[in-house]
C-alpha cells in the first residue's frame, strides 16, 4: 500500500526557484502543484486542497496578502511565505493576516523543509484533537489542565499554561507580539510588550535546561516569539537542568 503524500501548492512567479523548490520538495516526498500568479494561486487552493501552501509575496498580478486573506475566508491550511521582503511590518503584516510562517529569500532548503515538516505535523495533531499536547520534554495533559517536565509535574499559573498552550499548540509558527498578547490578555493589551516579556521569561526558566540559551521558545528579534519543535529527548538530570 502507498503511503498518501502532502499535496503543496508553490504559488511563485519566479521560474528558477519554481524549478529548484520542485525538485526539492519532490525529493522530500511531497506532491507539488504549481502556478506563477496570484490569481490561478487562489483558483487552486480551492480546487486542489493542498495540505501546505508555500507564497511568494511579489506575485505580478496581485500581493500575496491578497491571497492569504482570500484563502482565509474558507480554510487555514498552513500557510508559509517565501519572500525577498525582508522588513519586520512585512512579516508582521503577513503573519497577521493569516500566514503560518515566514521565510526570506534566500533561504536554506533544509530550513524550508524543517519548516514545511512542523506545519504539517501541527496541523494534523490539531485536526485529530488529541488530549496531550507534546514537543521534547514538555506534555500538557489538556483534560487536566498539567504541564509535565520529563514526566515529573510542574506548577503553573492560570497564565502560564494559558501562553504555554498556545506556544504548543502553534508550534512551528512565528507569532507576533500582538497575535500572542490578543490571544491570551485579549484585544485590551496589544500593546503590553514588557508584560508578555515577563512571562515568556518565567517559562523559560520552567521548561529549558537553561533559560539564557532557549531552545523551545525562541526569540523572533523585532517579530514575537516562535516555538520550535523539538524531538523527543532523554530526560536531563536535575542537577544539570538547575546549573
């Protein structure tokens, strides 16, 4: 029996990168479809029911937030941009209007693919709706409302779990500081940066072996926060994880 590979729609006007991301995603396993403008971009989505949709932003008939905002209206498939623009309001202003991340020409194709991998998992765990919600170290029993640490349970405030389940459940994304702060304050508190700092600070020192160097939520600088998702790990004894 053949395994069912992820349909990517590639909506990018550049044929040299066209040609190059084809070959690299079909390497990887993935089914590729395909177009150069915004327009037949939008046509397919709908029609082909991609599990991924990998945007170029500079697209010649319209901008690729056009096409987020289209496809949004019907369906959150993962979304990720592949753009030379490269300023922070960019980013923030895709990553707003309902793309799942954001990645600068030129980029690295194992990165891409790292990436691709992430948002595909997180999709489908969200689909299936499982209890626990998992990455490394950490699992949260969401029936329970607990967060374990290498299977021993940690205390958490109200708000601590509450940001910590969001950074879970979008694992992989880049969020904004207002995405982040909306979610969990709610639309009274876009503007609290220090205060999401406090707390993002306080579950570092929760969940990584060492907060200065974070390795589940990483800073996106002049953006928000991402956490990445990282693979199962042996437990890391007490002593080190407190050094």
């Amino acid at each position: 029996m053949h395994q069912k590979k992820s349909t990517i729609l590639l909506i990018e006007d550049e044929l040299p990168i066209r040609k190059v991301l084809n070959i690299s995603l079909e390497s990887a396993g993935y089914k590729v479809v395909d177009c150069d403008n915004g327009r037949e971009g939008a046509r397919l989505a709908a029609s082909v029911d991609p599990e991924l949709i990998l945007l170029d932003l500079g697209l010649p008939d319209i901008d690729g937030k056009e096409i987020i905002t289209q496809v949004r209206e019907w369906s959150q498939v993962p979304i990720i941009i592949c753009s030379v623009r490269n300023a922070d309001q960019e980013i923030i202003e895709a990553l707003e209007a309902g793309a799942d991340d954001y990645i600068t020409k030129p980029f690295n194709p194992e990165v891409l693919l790292a990436r691709i991998h992430a948002n595909l998992r997180k999709a489908a765990t969200m689909e299936a709706g499982e209890p626990e919600l998992m990455n490394g170290r950490i699992r949260m029993d969401l029936v329970r409302h607990e967060v374990y640490l290498d299977n021993k349970k940690i205390v958490f405030t109200p708000k601590e779990y509450e940001l910590l389940r969001y950074f879970l459940v979008q694992r992989g994304k880049m969020l904004t500081h207002r995405d982040i702060l909306k979610t969990v304050w709610g639309a009274a508190h876009t503007e609290d940066m220090q205060y999401l700092r406090v707390y993002v600070r306080q579950l570092r020192e929760k969940v990584e072996p060492d907060a200065n160097t974070p390795r589940y939520i990483i800073t996106e600088p002049g953006i928000g926060y991402r956490m990445e998702t990282v693979e199962a790990e042996a437990a890391i004894p007490l002593a080190t994880a407190m050094a």
